[in-house]
C-alpha cells in the first residue's frame, strides 16, 4: 500500500476515533446518570439504630452497595419525630448521594397534621420506592366480655365512660378515632410515651383497646397477653393466622393503612439518577436473602413503582387530613 494512502486511511481512523470519543463524552454531560453514581451514597434514617426504618436501612444497604459497586452508608439523624432528617438532607446537593429512608408517620402524617412543614413527601421529596411495610392491628384485653370487634363496640356503646384507648403517636391516634367513626364506638384517648407502654396499659386494664403496629403487638397475642380482635390487611398475616381481618369482622371499609418505610430523594435530583436510584432499589428487594431478612423483623417486602408510591402517599395524606378534620383533632408541632 502507497504511504499517501496509508496516511489518508490512518488519518481517518484518527478522525472517527475522535469523533466516538467526543460524542461519548457529549452523551455523558448529556445524561447525567451515565456516570452515577461514582462515590458512596448516604441513606439518612431519622430514628435511632435498632427501630424499624433503621433495620430495613441496613437490610437493604449492602445488597444495594453489591449490585451498584459503591458504599452505602446509613446515617442516624435523629430528633423531633424524624423530621430533622428531612431537613437535614434537603440542605444537601440534590444529586441522588443523599437518600431519605423515610416513615409515614415522619413523612404522610406529618404532612396532614403540620400546615407549615419546611418538608412535603411528594413536592420537596421524590419518592423512589416503598421499600417495607406493616399492618395495624386492634388488639384488647384479655376478657370473657370482649372476644370480637363487635362484642368490643357493643361494651364499648354500653359503658361510654368507661372505654378509652392509648396511643403513643399521631398514627395511632387518627386509626383509632376512625375506627370511632366507622363504629360509633365513643373512646377516649389516653397518651403514652412509647408503643411498648401503650400495648402493656391494655394488658395491665388501664385501657380498653390499642390499634398498634404488627411488630409490637405480635409477641404479646401470641403469649396470650393480649386479644387480637382483628388485623388491618387484605389477608390474614401468618404471625396471626387465627386473627380475623378487618373485611372478615364487617368492616371492609375501615381504611386502616399499612405502615410503609421508604425511599426518597430531592427534589431537583436530575430525573435520569432518581430512576437508575428507583431501579436499584427495587432490585435489591427482588433478592430472596433481603426479603427474608425484612421477614424476620415482622415487616413485610415491597418495592414497586415510584409512581405507585406517589399515588400511595398523597392519599394518605388525603385519609388522615380528612380524619383529623372530622374528629376535630390537634397536635403539637
């Protein structure tokens, strides 16, 4: 071959090669998620270690580190019911290495019972995934007089000034005061500093009946120490399989939601990154290992959509407004 041409072929193979490397670096300014991420991502839970949100943190975090290839590092930040996690992480780059693992009472109920919140689920966050969740259960004491959700709403409407539940959070609060509605069941409210006191005021007879979370209540129906009259979920939980629910005891429209635990960023994150964060998410809850492990803490799997999400939260936004207005309930901020 003449050496003008092996130039000119040379120079070509120069030319195009600039050319591919111009437009993949072109395609990476361009696609801000074709890179990301390529440092640690921090998951900011708002409670202490050891609480629900801050296990799932846990379970989930080393499967999502393997499968992206960079650390994940769960930082507590606690205080005022979570909600200085939120603030705190909405002062950070909105970049998709800050995600909120975040809580409905933190996040939905908050939401409903604060007008000036410097945080919203869905306007200032971008939910990516529920990641775990729990069902309520109504639970009671252990008497002859009342074995059922009606025998308790038919002693409840006999002895009005005798019937009282405790609750130990707002959430527990508006599931109680519409369970009031759905019944007519006159109660009122006696408060307690923990889920654990609450629970164990029924057991002691200081109060009459607790819709608390599956978690605490578990242990204490199956060693007979409290009543389970009914489960706020779709079917039966395996925990409590001879606990009837809801829709079985006749009160399919008492809209006791599921507790849920999940995934945020902020918003302004570039959409390209909070889906690549949504996608990983919710393929490390497809692994048998992490679901089993979010088994074994009474919670149960998730992962669908961040539009499913969505949808999720602003209605239960729309649930507890419409009760706290119905009921005419306050809490201090």
């Amino acid at each position: 071959m003449p050496s003008k041409m092996r130039r000119r072929i040379l120079f070509g193979l120069a030319i195009t090669a600039l050319a591919a490397s111009g437009s993949a670096a072109a395609f990476a300014q361009s696609d801000p998620a074709a890179n990301f991420p390529n440092k640690p991502i921090r998951l900011i839970v708002g409670f202490a270690a050891g609480g629900g949100n801050d296990l799932i943190a846990r379970i989930v975090g080393p499967k999502l580190s393997e499968n992206i290839g960079q650390p994940v590092i769960v930082e507590n930040k606690t205080g005022a019911g979570g909600r200085l996690a939120i603030e705190y992480a909405q002062s950070q780059p909105a970049d998709g290495y800050t995600v909120v693992i975040g809580a409905i009472g933190q996040l939905a109920v908050s939401s409903a019972i604060y007008p000036n919140l410097p945080f919203h689920p869905t306007k200032t966050l971008m939910p990516l995934s529920m990641l775990a969740s729990y069902p309520l259960v109504i639970t009671g004491q252990m008497s002859d007089n009342i074995k059922s959700v009606q025998e308790l709403v038919a002693w409840g409407k006999a002895n009005p000034d005798k019937t009282n539940y405790p609750t130990s959070s707002p959430i527990f609060t508006i599931a109680s005061e519409l369970f009031k509605m759905k019944t007519g069941m006159p109660a009122q409210a006696v408060p307690y500093r923990s889920t654990n006191e609450m629970l164990l005021s029924v057991v002691g007879g200081q109060t009459t009946v607790a819709i608390g979370d599956s978690a605490s209540a578990v242990a204490l129906v199956k060693s007979g120490k409290l009543r389970g009259l009914a489960v706020a979920n779709p079917t039966r939980i395996s925990e409590l399989p001879d606990v009837p629910t809801v829709s079985e005891v006749g009160l399919a429209d008492l809209d006791l939601k599921s507790q849920w635990g999940g995934a945020f960023v902020i918003a302004g994150t570039p959409t390209a990154i909070a889906k690549k964060l949504e996608t990983e998410f919710r393929r490390a809850l497809t692994d048998p290992g992490v679901r089993e492990k979010i088994r074994a803490i009474s919670y149960y799997p998730e992962g669908g959509s961040a539009e499913e999400y969505r949808q999720r939260i602003d209605a239960d936004i729309k649930l507890f407004s419409d009760v706290v207005k119905a009921a005419n309930l306050k809490f201090e901020q």
